[in-house]
C-alpha cells in the first residue's frame, strides 16, 4: 500500500508541474506553428525570390547581412533547404552568401523564433541575435578561407524540392500545412514538457544552479556539449530550456545551448554531410562548437 501511496503522490507532484508548464508554453507553440505555416504557404516563394534578387544587386561582401536574414525568414527544414541552396548555386550565387543563408536556416525559423518567446524577451532578443550573427560569420569565414576554391557540393541536389502545398484552396494549403507542422513536432512538444516536469521534480535547483550558473564557463562547455544529444526538435526543447533557466541555468549557457543543438542535430548532421565531404564537414563542426562556446561566453559577460 505504502508504495501506491508513494507512486499517487509522484503522480500528483509530477502532473502539477505538467499542466504548469503546459499552460504556460501551448499558445506559443500553436501561435509558432499557424505563423510558420502561413510563412510557408504564403510568403516562402517570395523569400527565395529576394535572395535571388539579390545577387542581381551585387552588394559584395555586405550581402552575406540580408542573405543570413533570408535564411532565419525561410520556414524550411535542413533537407529543403539544400535543394534550395543547391537551385541558388546553378544561378551563380556566391558561396558566402549561401553559407550565411544555409547557417541561419539550420539554426532558426520563424516558427521557432516565434515559439521561443515562451522564454521571455531577452531570450528570443539573444536566440535572435545568435543565429543572425552565426550567419553572418560563418559568410564571412567561408569568404576569407574558401574565396579561390569551392566549399559546397550540390551535384546530388539538380534541382529544387517539389511544394507540397499544392491545393488551389488557400485556405486548405494552410490547414494541411499546419497540420504537418503539428504533426511533426507535437509528440517532441510533449516530451519536452514530460521531460522539464521531470527535472523541476526531481533535479535539485542548487545543484544545477552550480552546473550551468552564471559564474561558471564550465556551465556554457556543458550546455554546448548536451546540446548535441538532446536536441532533436526545436519546439521540443523549449519547455526544457524554461525549466534550465527557472532553474539557475545562465542565460549564456542557454545561448550556446540554442545555437550548438541545432547546429550539430543529428538529422542536420546528416544532411549536410551530404553536401560538405569529410573536410570541411569537420570544418563545420569545429566552427558550429567554437561560435557556440563564444556566444555563451559573451552573453554571459555582457549580462
């Protein structure tokens, strides 16, 4: 009997924190959701056509500024995003430009940039500012390191992915848009919920205060280096990351962790191997670990 009493009160404890959190993130995931699908659905075209517009105004170097924008604006996951890029390379655009686009777009979107207003107004000032400036230097170091010789390779990719928001109903192409969008990234919404009550029970603040406080740049070394196996899906690791930050987690750590999870997620991993060779794929990797180290860093010097 003793052990049901135990289980019950685990039970209550454990859905307390649940609800807590749940009511506390849904409507900014849904609201992230319905915005990424009308960006898809209704402006997606329009984003790639301002980058191809752009290497018709041929602003140099300072390109690399619009074309990390670009990326962040495009809804598109890893796998379409490098047929795009690949269309943009037949087309002559610069490989710095397409590496600032490409950058931005595996770190950010508009889904999850509006998503991650759960965590507060620095937050998603510093997710923002992150992914927008690890655009801009990952431009600016393919431009000085790769300017004579070529650092993608987009011979698998001939040609751009095919929509699948095709039904002349507008307001159809929306909803079954959203729909995949819920779909694909509502069971990871949940676990990211199961997975932050879980730690608000069970992990003791103080300790994880000393782990990822503040004071400590051990603390932005972990959140680099859990951010690889813990990230699977943005959404996901929202609730996660606001029961971190609840919990004495710096806002530096949590920086590095937003940039170096999404960055070096598997899936992402996977696809731009495809596209990079064995080099300078490893070249990603230490760039993606060296500007996630150094925006923690930074972000917890300036706060």
């Amino acid at each position: 009997m003793q052990i049901f009493e135990i289980l019950k009160r685990e039970l209550i404890y454990f859905w307390y924190y649940f609800s807590i959190q749940f009511e506390q993130i849904f409507l900014y995931w849904l609201t992230g959701m319905a915005i990424g699908s009308l960006i898809s659905v209704f402006a997606k075209n329009k984003i790639h056509a301002l980058f191809t517009a752009l290497n018709e105004k041929k602003p140099g170097i300072l390109g690399i500024i619009p074309a990390s924008l670009l990326g962040i604006a495009s809804p598109l996951c890893m796998y379409g995003t490098i047929p795009v890029a690949a269309s943009f390379s037949q087309k002559g655009m610069r490989e710095d430009w397409l590496a600032a686009f490409m950058m931005s777009s595996v770190l950010l979107n508009p889904q999850i940039l509006f998503y991650s207003a759960a965590l507060g107004a620095t937050a998603l000032a510093i997710r923002f500012a992150a992914c927008f400036l690890c655009g801009i230097t990952a431009g600016i170091v393919i431009r000085l390191c790769f300017r004579h010789k070529p650092f993608f390779n987009f011979s698998g990719f001939i040609n751009e992915s095919e929509s699948r928001d095709t039904d002349p109903n507008p307001l159809l192409r929306f909803l079954k848009n959203f729909g995949r969008n819920v779909k694909a990234t509502g069971l990871y919404f949940l676990i990211g919920i199961v997975l932050s009550a879980l730690f608000q029970r069970y992990v003791p603040a103080g300790a994880f205060a000393r782990l990822f406080g503040s004071a400590k740049g051990f603390g932005v070394l972990m959140a680099a280096t859990i951010g690889v196996p813990l990230y699977v899906c943005g959404g996901g690791t929202i609730p996660i990351i606001q029961s971190w930050l609840q919990r004495g987690m710096s806002m530096g750590a949590a920086a590095s962790f937003m940039v170096a999870g999404p960055a070096m997620k598997i899936t992402n991993l996977g696809a731009l191997k495809i596209v990079l060779g064995i080099k300078h794929f490893i070249f990603y990797l230490l760039f993606a670990v060296l500007f996630s180290l150094f925006c923690g860093l930074a972000v917890n010097a300036v706060l």
